[in-house]
C-alpha cells in the first residue's frame, strides 16, 4: 500500500505555550520551549509506526507525540539543534520515497473571532481545554484545517506574532482545531498570522 505525506512542516523555533501544551497532553518526551520541531501525518495510520522507527534510529531528536489512527497517523519530533530535527525529516522523507513537494498542501476549512466572549461560553469553553482559560470579555478565534496536524504550525506562528492566549490544538484527527484568546486587537493579529502560515506552506492538493 503506497504511503501518503499529508503533513510535513518544521517548526523553527517551538513557542513557550505550545510547547507547554504538547508537554500537557503528551505522554512521550517533552518539549522545552524554543526547540526545533517536525510535524509528520501520514496515510494509512499505521505507517506512522515504521516513520518513527526510521527517524529516532538516524538521529537524536525525541518524539513527544504518535498517534496511530486506522486512516491517519501523526508524529512530533523535536530537538534543541534544528539540524537533527532535518536530519530526521530527511530520514522520513527517505524511508518514505517521498519528496517534502509531495506533502498536501493545508487548506482552511473554517474561521472565526467571537467577539467579547459571554461568561457562560467561557466556562463551556474552559470546560474542555487543556491550554490557557479564557475569561469573560476576551475575543476567541477559533481555525480549523486540514490536514490537521498543519495546525501546530499555525499555533507557533500565531503565538509568534501576537499576545494571546493558547487554549486549545488539536493536531490530528480529520481536522485541525485551534482556539487562542485575547483581546481584539492582539487576536485580529494572531488570526492574520495563523492563516498567513498555513497559506504559505506549498504542496499537492487533497
């Protein structure tokens, strides 16, 4: 069965919040903040096994997170020296037969800003959040893509450009789901940056 790349994208430099967030929900070795980061997804899911295998064997960079999906599988791998964390996207790429050209290219499949959030939608929001709360008054953008692992590219460079809030990533799945809080101004920056990323990224389409 022929492997497809759905996502492959370096994170330069992980921001201090998403890397709190992947320490948060992940199980495997955690990041620091300011590591370099790959971001592997690919079909069919259990591929996603021997992906790992080919990188931790080629390199020193650590695995914070797999999922292993029946359709889909997703791989976080980091390191403090960016040149490993290529080193091991070559690796991948190799095992794969693949070239980075032949990753699908993320399209946005929604967003949106709610404008100073209501109380009770904050405690509806809070109640499923595993990053940042958000309070009464703020500004929520929400972004959904795929392929949904794109999405932590789009968090990073968010947080990059903007004082706000990581409340919740959602990096694999069918889609990637994203909600940062703050004010208005700072999210209408955030939003501008999060879409930017993910339209700047080439590749085939789905």
């Amino acid at each position: 069965m022929s492997t497809t790349l759905r996502t492959f994208i370096l994170l330069d430099s992980m921001q201090p919040q998403l890397a709190g967030y992947v320490g948060t929900t992940s199980r495997a070795f955690l990041p620091v903040p300011y590591v370099a980061s790959l971001w592997v997804e690919i079909a069919p899911g259990m591929a996603i096994n021997r992906v790992t295998d080919t990188a931790l064997k080629a390199t020193a960079c650590q695995p914070a997170m797999q999922v292993v999906e029946r359709a889909y599988g997703s791989l976080e791998m980091h390191h403090e020296d960016i040149g490993e964390v290529k080193a091991a996207g070559k690796a991948i790429l190799g095992g794969l037969n693949l070239n980075e050209d032949e990753r699908i290219k993320p399209k946005v499949v929604s967003n949106e800003i709610i404008r100073s959030v209501s109380p009770y939608q904050s405690q509806v929001i809070n109640k499923f959040r595993f990053g940042s709360m958000i309070v009464p008054g703020e500004s929520l953008f929400i972004l959904e893509c795929k392929p949904a692992a794109y999405i932590a590219f789009a968090a990073n460079e968010a947080e990059k450009a903007a004082n706000v809030k990581l409340i919740e990533v959602r990096p694999y799945g069918a889609f990637g789901r994203l909600y940062l809080s703050g004010t208005e101004a700072e999210i209408d920056v955030a939003a501008k940056a999060a879409i930017d990323a993910l339209e700047s990224v080439t590749g085939v389409d789905e």
